[in-house]
C-alpha cells in the first residue's frame, strides 16, 4: 500500500469504534438517504454475487446479504475491516467475506453479478476514479451501483461539503466514465447538490 493510502486508512481504522453510531444517526440524514438508494437499486436475486467496494464496517454489505447469496466486503482499512468482520459473526451471516481490497486492486477475481460502492469513491483523485470504474467493469458485474458525492452543479469552493479532500466528481464525469466502460445508465438520483446514486447495467 503506498503511504497516502496508508495515512487513509489508518484514519479510518481510528473511527472504526464509532464509525456506525455516528452515521446512523439523523445528524447523517444525506449518508443514510444515500445507503438507502445503494440497497434499494443493488436490489439483489438470491442467486447473485454481491462486491462491496469500501465497505467500511459493512453497513452496506451486511444489508445486502439478506438477499444475495454470497456478499463481498473490501476496504483498506484493517479496523474498519475488523468491525465488518465482527458484525457478520455476531448476526450468524456465513454468506459475507470481508477482507482487504483496493478500488484498483479488489483482489477479487471470481464471478460477481452486482458492483456497488457507497461513499468511497471519492476518496481517489479524478483520474483514479476512472481506473476504478475500468476494474470494476472488467469484473463484468450485471449492475454497479454508486453512491457518493457528486456535484450536480458547478462545484461552489465556498460550499465544499466534504472538506477532507474529496476530488469533486461532476454527475457528468461519472456517467462519462460509466458509460466508456460499457455500462448503460439506468438511473440517477440526487440526494443533495453534492451527493447522488448512480445505477448502471450491462447486457447478461
Ligand atoms: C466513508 S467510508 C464508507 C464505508 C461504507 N461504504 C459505508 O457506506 O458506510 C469510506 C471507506 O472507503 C475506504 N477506502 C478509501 N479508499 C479506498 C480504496 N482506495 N480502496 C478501498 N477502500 C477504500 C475507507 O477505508 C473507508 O472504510
């Protein structure tokens, strides 16, 4: 791991403990709009294979393995991954494999049917983004499903509301990329001015 994506995740491996209390709280409410739209448009069959990517303490991935067959986590952050982990095992969950996984390396090379990724995305730089979306189309998954910040507008740097470095994303510029990558939009969704879900498909 190189030593800005070790900084990353030792930051997030510190807020592992209270990560969840404080994002399902109302005080989120733009977090937990967004989760909300990943579950719903990842919308797994029983039989599909589901790859989180960023899973942080698997509030997604947990949610989603109610319905899928088989539930993927990666994240970079061993805390992070630890907690994930460790709510699978408390609920019983055996469908759910948690472990370390890079957006440009998820380390992951099975078949998959649903990509999704909530609120991690933006922690790459633009041109990072792209990568990710080629791996993630290379993966051949039926579905991708991102949520995260996206400016639906023209950023405003006096408005920044992520300030912990997020790259800002236009909507456009992801469509864009999704789009090169082979993958047909099928819906967009705006949370707020800077945060959306994006669903994308691709022929079976
Ligand atoms: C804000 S949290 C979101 C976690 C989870 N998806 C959720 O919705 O609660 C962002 C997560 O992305 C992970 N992350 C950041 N950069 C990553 C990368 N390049 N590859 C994989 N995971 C990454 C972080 O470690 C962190 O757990």
């Amino acid at each position: 791991m190189d030593e800005e994506l070790k900084e990353l995740a030792d930051r997030f491996s510190q807020m592992a403990d209270h990560y969840d209390e404080k994002h399902d709280s109302e005080e989120k409410w733009m977090y937990n709009a967004c989760a909300s739209l990943v579950i719903e448009h990842a919308d797994p069959r029983p039989n599909d294979v589901v790859l989180d990517l960023g899973t942080g303490t698997g509030l997604i991935a947990l949610a989603l393995a109610e319905d899928a067959s088989h539930v993927v986590g990666r994240d970079i952050s061993e805390g992070m991954i630890e907690k994930a982990q460790a709510k699978a095992a408390d609920r019983g969950m055996k469908n759910v494999e948690i472990g370390y996984g890079e957006f440009r390396d998820p380390q992951y090379d099975s078949k998959v049917d649903i990509v999704v990724s909530n609120f991690a995305l933006h922690h790459l730089p633009d041109e990072e983004k792209r990568e990710a979306i080629e791996t993630i189309a290379d993966l051949d998954p039926r579905r991708f499903v991102l949520g995260d910040a996206m400016f639906f507008g023209a950023p405003n740097p006096e408005e920044p509301l992520f300030g912990h470095g997020v790259d800002g994303a236009t909507v456009g510029m992801l469509v864009d990329e999704l789009t090169d990558a082979g993958f047909v939009m099928t819906a967009v969704e705006r949370v707020h001015d800077q945060v959306g879900v994006l669903a994308a498909e691709r022929d079976e």
